[in-house]
C-alpha cells in the first residue's frame, strides 16, 4: 500500500492534517495517516448522522422520551453534541502531544446566529465546554469578527469559518490578537490556545466561476482552480510578515492544489476523507510548495475576473460591514442554514414518521 503524503508531509514540515469530518469510522482512519485534528460543519454533522441512521434515530428517540417538551430543534442539535463529544475522545491523544495546539474537534455555532455577536459569543463558551479539547467554529461575518474577540476572552478556541478572503483572515487574527491580549492583560493563561482561521479555498474558486459565467468574463476557466490558492498563499505571506498567533486552516476541497500547494506553511489542510483516500493512492508528493507563488500568468488571469477577486485577494479588499454580502458568504450561509433545516427534518422522519409511507 502507498504510504499516505500526509504522514510524509506531517514528519518533515510544519504543515499538518485535519480531518474535515466527525465520523469516527473516517476519523480514526486519517489519524492514521497522521490526522491530528478534525472539523465539522452543519453539512457534514448531517452526513455524519445520516452515515449511521440506525444507530442515530435510536439516539434520538430516547433523546425524546426523555425530554417530551424538547423540540426537533433542540434534538438534532443535541444528536450532533453527542457525535462531536465521542469524536474529541479519539483526538485526546494529539491534543496532549501539542499542548492543545492541535488535537481539536471543531463544533460550529449556529448558523441562524450570523448577525448575532453576543449569541455566537454565548454558545462558542457553552459549545466549548463540551470537551476539553473543543475548537469552536465562529463563520467571519460583521457580528462573527465581534463575537470572535468576545469569546477568545473568554477562553475559547476559536476555527474562524465562513471565511473566503484575505481581508477576512486579517479581521479574524486582529480579533484573536484583541482578546489573547485583553486575556493575558487579566491573568488568564492562554498557553494552550491553539486558533485556526479557514480559508474555504474551493468556495472561493466556485464563486469566481459563478461570476464568470454571471458576468460572461473572457477568463481562462483553468486559472479559477488557483484562485482559492492565491487568496491562501497572500494570506499566509501577510500572517508571517505581521506575526499573528493564529494558523491558516485550507478546507473545502475542490482539487488537490488546495492542499499540495501549501505544504510546507505552518498551517493546517483539511481535506475531507474522500479527498485524503484520492491523495494517498496519487502518487502526489508532499514536497514544500508553499513558498512558491502561483504563476504570473495564472495571475493575470484572475484579475481580469476583476472586483470580485480583488475583494477575497487584497487585505484591503473588504470592510467587516461586506463580509456579509460577499457572494462566497451568502451561498455558503445559504446552505449551512439550508442544512440545519434539513437536521431538523431528519429528526422529524424519527418522533414523527409520515404515515403515508
């Protein structure tokens, strides 16, 4: 069997892997190829239930017999608390080796509260005392950067997410950097904290293609699958230059680019499993490619899609206040909110099945 790049590219660089899934059967897999972390989202929660509907609509019912007033709701969120709990027990491991820098299970805040600093505030805290090893996913909206800050003071890991743009990871790390110092200044310790900010490379290459094909831009189609790649590398180059204690984290897989061209940063890739089984039978070596920027000629290409690149490319790209409008947010906050609806029917099918069926 080919050994997986990703144990090579975890023994000789600083780059690491997450899992992007809290499936145990898939975590434990990866944590063997070198995996020493993992993150979840309300998409991949639902999978994650639905890859076990046994076993979950059994989990449910009791759930509800227990809590007759519990509403499908509070159920499914209950049903993924669980899921995320049992998954950190397997990071347990890692989060002791790297003093908590690593050996995290990312749980995310509630979708419907994008808007809303103080409630993604509050549940980052709630969410984070489920394990200790919890890293709490914050999506980098206006009220997000707010709540990101609040809640590191509060002592809470923080897995920025919903995040496209430079001008976001930027606004995330001056957050972190606010509440670490705000933390250390009142004597809290903050040695163990270990913040990621992601970067969905391939949401950002699908937005550019949506605007392509929205605006009929003579583009190479080619150069898109580089775009979340530049926006990465920018990002990573403006992290080192300013110091900032939080990783870049690359998710949203869309080709191998979004993790071969950026081993060797001190970061984290997290592909999701089905991505990782393709990368251990490529053949692609985990060589360091961080440090190389993506082709002039690439480039050139990508600024002809013109405003919409330069708003995820530039580290003045955007304000706070657009970060909620930008194309790449919406659709992703569309299908997160679209996800947590469907979480809630599935728990529906379990306390109320449709009888005609």
């Amino acid at each position: 069997m080919v050994q997986s790049p990703f144990l090579e590219m975890s023994a000789n660089t600083l780059t690491v892997l997450w899992n992007d899934s809290a499936t145990p059967s898939e975590l434990s897999a990866a944590i063997g190829w070198g995996a020493v972390g993992a993150t979840c989202n309300p998409v991949i929660a639902l999978s994650a239930l639905k890859a076990a509907p046994e076993y979950w609509a059994e989990r449910i019912r009791v759930y509800a017999a227990a809590d007759p007033t519990a509403t499908e709701d509070d159920i499914g969120w209950a049903m993924v608390r669980e899921l995320s709990v049992e998954a950190a027990k397997l990071l347990e491991p890692a989060f002791v080796k790297f003093n908590g820098r690593n050996g995290r299970l990312s749980i995310q805040t509630d979708p419907r509260f994008y808007r809303d600093a103080t409630a993604l505030a509050d549940q980052a805290v709630e969410v984070s005392q489920l394990a200790k090893n919890v890293i709490v996913k914050i999506p980098v909206t206006a009220a997000g950067v707010v709540a990101i800050e609040d809640a590191v003071y509060r002592g809470v890991n923080i897995n920025a997410t919903v995040s496209f743009s430079v001008a976001q990871t930027i606004a995330v790390a001056e957050a972190i950097e606010r509440g670490m110092n705000r933390r250390a200044a009142d004597g809290h310790d903050i040695s163990t904290m270990g913040h990621v900010c992601t970067i969905m490379v391939g949401r950002t290459d699908d937005w550019m293609k949506q605007v392509i094909a929205r605006d009929g831009l003579d583009v190479d189609p080619a150069a898109c699958d580089w775009a979340g790649v530049a926006v990465f590398k920018n990002a990573y180059r403006i992290y080192q230059e300013r110091g900032y204690r939080t990783r870049l984290l690359s998710a949203a897989f869309r080709n191998h680019h979004h993790w071969s061209q950026l081993v060797g940063g001190d970061i984290v890739v997290s592909p999701p499993f089905n991505w990782q089984e393709k990368a251990n039978e490529s053949g692609i070596s985990a060589e360091p490619r961080m440090h190389l920027p993506v082709a002039a000629d690439i480039m050139n290409e990508l600024f002809k899609i013109g405003p919409e690149f330069h708003k995820a490319y530039d580290a003045d790209g955007m304000t706070p206040a657009e970060f909620n409008t930008y194309g790449a947010t919406v659709r992703t906050l569309r299908q997160f909110l679209q996800a947590n609806n469907d979480l809630e029917q599935f728990v529906r099918d379990v306390t109320l099945p449709n009888p005609d069926l």
